[in-house]
C-alpha cells in the first residue's frame, strides 16, 4: 500500500550548525518515527532559474512505493 501525504505545514524552524548539520527536534524525530540510523532522502525543487528552492526529507522506505505518490498531493496542497 502507497503511503500518501494529504496535509503540509511548517512543523519547526531548524538551523544550520557551523559543521553544516541540521537537528530534527526530538518531538517531529517521535512523531516521524525516525531512529538512529533510518535513511531519509532530501528532495528538492527548483525554481525558474534551478536554483534550489526547497527541501522535502522522504523516508527511503517509501522510496520504492513511489515518492511522486506519496508527495505529491502535499505538494499541491502548498503550491
């Protein structure tokens, strides 16, 4: 079964640290299900000139069910 993502929302405001690292807060790491060692994979978007315009974290397992399927319907939600 394809997981699908139906709602997007700002769920924190992280920062960049001066090794270049980003913390997920512990509570969204719960919420996610997100343990020491899980994969995440970065997707980003691009704008008009492709630059780089934004950041959507994936969980690889899903990665295989299809992740145009699973982000997609948040997407248009935002866009």
């Amino acid at each position: 079964m394809v997981k699908t993502c139906r709602i997007a929302r700002v769920e924190a405001i992280l920062s960049v640290d001066n090794k270049g690292q980003i913390l997920l807060p512990k509570e969204l790491r719960e919420r996610a299900n997100i343990k020491a060692g899980d994969k995440l994979v970065l997707v980003t978007g691009c704008d008009e000139r492709d630059e780089i315009c934004c950041f959507i974290l994936v969980k690889a397992e899903i990665l295989n069910e299809s992740v145009k399927e699973a982000i997609g319907p948040m997407l248009r939600g935002i866009l």
